[in-house]
C-alpha cells in the first residue's frame, strides 16, 4: 500500500487533541461465530465512544461478549469468530485517526503497542512467571520495535516510566512495587 492509500484511510486532524477529543470509538461492531446459514449472533451493532483521559471498563456475565468485543476491536478475534460490521477508529499518538479494521497488516502491526494494547485477564496464562516481568516487557517491546536494540529497550525509563505511556494508564515509578518494573535495576 503506497503512501497516499495510507493517507486515505488516516485522516489527520488539524488542532492539537483536547481531553474530550474520543481516542476510541467503536461504531455498530457485529460479530459472529459460526458460518454458513446459521452463525451465532455475538454482538451486535455495539457502539461506544472513549475520550481522552476516561477509563473504562466493562462488566458482565460470564459469555456476555466482553472479551469477544475487546479482540474484535483490535483485531486480534480467532476463528471462528468474525467481524460482519462495523468500525473501530483510534486516535493515535500523533493525533491521526484510523479505522483499525481498514488499515492493513502492516499498519495494525505499526499501531499496536504504541497506540493500542490488550491486557489479557489471566496474567499468569500471559506472562511466565519463571522470567522477570521486566525481560518480558522488553520482548513485547522488541516484538513491535524490531529495529531497536535490547539495551535500548531496557534503558528507555524515559519511554516506559515517565513520558505519555505513564501519563495515560497512571502507571509510572511511584506506582510500581519496584524499579525494577519499570527497567531502571540492574
């Protein structure tokens, strides 16, 4: 996909985003499991809108769609389940806006981790508890940032602990039971 395709779908906005400005929104997402004549009906047309500096959370049964939504919405939603409708649009970093469903491998895989994540609910089936939380990080790190070097990784307080990454979960130094979370032991 060339550059000028790219900017078809990424619109970029033309003021500095305010804190009511949405970071997401998701627009009459339907999913479905099962296909031919008879899928199951997850959800659908579900919509919500997430300003910059909200939390949000979602509650429900067991089965209600929670997680279905949340791997919907960034694309990460297995077989058999399938995305028959709707949109889910990001306000990344550097203010532009995309439709996270449109963009392409390449470009889902750009956006993740810096502008969109998934915090799976069972954090021991997600990390190994066998290596330190910080090497683990690092390799999530490295996983989307193939370029940088794993010193770099590991010495980028700056980018984990005390820039805009801390700023919008709230998690920085004085949060963490040890510096060693954010990287900056030995």
């Amino acid at each position: 996909m060339s550059q000028t395709d790219i900017g078809t779908q990424i619109s970029a906005q033309a003021e500095a985003p305010t804190p009511s400005d949405p970071v997401l929104e998701i627009r009459n997402l339907s999913v479905d499991y099962g296909f031919g004549d008879d899928p199951t009906h997850v959800l659908r047309e579900v919509s919500l809108t997430l300003n910059r500096g909200e939390v949000l959370g979602l509650a429900g049964e067991s089965g209600c769609g929670k997680s279905t939504l949340a791997y919907a919405a960034t694309r990460l939603l297995s077989p058999p389940g399938l995305i028959t409708g709707g949109e889910v649009w990001l306000t990344g970093r550097d203010g532009k806006r995309a439709d996270l469903l449109s963009l392409s491998d390449a470009e889902l895989r750009a956006a993740r981790w810096r502008d969109i994540a998934i915090v799976f609910q069972g954090a021991m089936s997600s990390l190994n508890p066998v290596f330190r939380v910080e090497r683990q990080l690092i390799d999530g790190i490295l996983a989307h940032r193939p370029r940088m070097r794993r010193e770099e990784a590991r010495s980028g307080r700056p980018s984990c602990c005390g820039s805009s990454a801390s700023r919008r979960t709230g998690c920085g130094p004085t949060r963490t039971s040890s510096p060693a979370a954010c990287g900056s032991a030995s």
